[in-house]
C-alpha cells in the first residue's frame, strides 16, 4: 500500500506546478521504494505511470511535440532505479543500503541524462569542454534530486521502522512498570 502511496505523491510532485528553484521530485525515492517492495511484474504500473507523465508534461505542460526517441534514456532509468531498489534493498534494508540507494540512483541519473543530452548534440558542443558544460549546467538539479530522493527514501524505508519500534516501546513498558 505505501508502494501505491508513494508512486501517487511521486506523481504529484512531477506534475503540481512548483517554482524552478525547489525542483522537489519524489521519483528517485518512489522508485527505489517501490522495487524494495514489488516483485518485477508488478513494476510495470509505475513505469507506465511516469511514462504517461512524460508525455503528459512534454504535450500539455510544456506544449512540444513528443518524440518517444528522446525519452528513452530516462524510461530505462526509471527501470534502473526499480531494479536498484529490488537488489540493493529488497533482501535486507538498512541505513548504510538506503543511504546507498539514494545515493546511486539521483547519481546515475544526472550521469546517464545528462551524458543523453550532451550526446544527442544540439544544445552543447561535442567536445569535452562542452560535455563540462553540460554536467555542470544540471549540478543545481542533481544537488535538489539528491535532496529529494535522501529525503523520501528517509521517509520511506525509516518511518515504517520507527513506528514499528515506537509501539514495542509501548507494548513493552506496562510489563516493566509492574
């Protein structure tokens, strides 16, 4: 259920305007969450979500045409940071693994994106100067993906851990009151 909660409110943050300077998404952590949590048949549903969102974004928020060809680096990561959650967190979750997952997966998206976008020329020069340009230009969107992934994985994988000790506490102290 947390899995569908998380795939919802990872929705919204792509999709609700917000200003350009928070960039707050809860894709990276939903994602990760949800391969930790869901078997791989089951990761079909927010894979056509946030493909559906894409689109979505691409036609009515930002009125271009859509070209499938020019997002499917970013579907695969979609895949990726899913199949990073199944085998870095499904086995075993703990601190240094989530700290890890949030970590790797905003990591290899600004590399794989951002090394797309360089590469499929146009808005930056082939060379390595213009690839620096490139990586450079997307450090304030890494710095706030970085943020909110660390965030809603923290949120994710810890809340349901301190509520679960939180009421062994409970359980526990009328026992060791008496």
């Amino acid at each position: 259920m947390l899995a569908y909660l998380l795939l919802a409110f990872a929705l919204l943050t792509r999709i609700v305007p917000h200003p350009d300077w928070l960039n707050f998404t809860a894709v990276g952590g939903a994602l990760l969450y949800f391969g930790a949590r869901r078997t791989w048949r089951e990761m079909l549903a927010p894979l056509a979500v946030f493909i559906a969102a894409d689109y979505f974004l691409t036609v009515y928020a930002y009125h271009y045409d859509f070209r499938w060809q020019t997002y499917v680096t970013t579907w695969a990561w979609y895949a990726m940071a899913m199949a990073l959650g199944q085998i870095l967190l499904h086995a075993r979750t703990t601190f240094v693994r989530v700290a890890a997952g949030a970590l790797l997966g905003p990591t290899s998206f600004f590399v794989v994106s951002n090394y797309a976008v360089w590469a499929a020329g146009g808005m930056y020069p082939r060379t390595m100067g213009g690839l620096a340009t490139c990586f450079a230009a997307a450090l304030p969107f890494y710095r706030n993906d970085l943020l909110s992934t660390a965030l809603v994985s923290a949120a994710a994988f810890g809340l349901p851990v301190l509520l679960r000790r939180m009421t062994a506490d409970r359980a526990l102290a009328p026992a060791t009151r008496q």
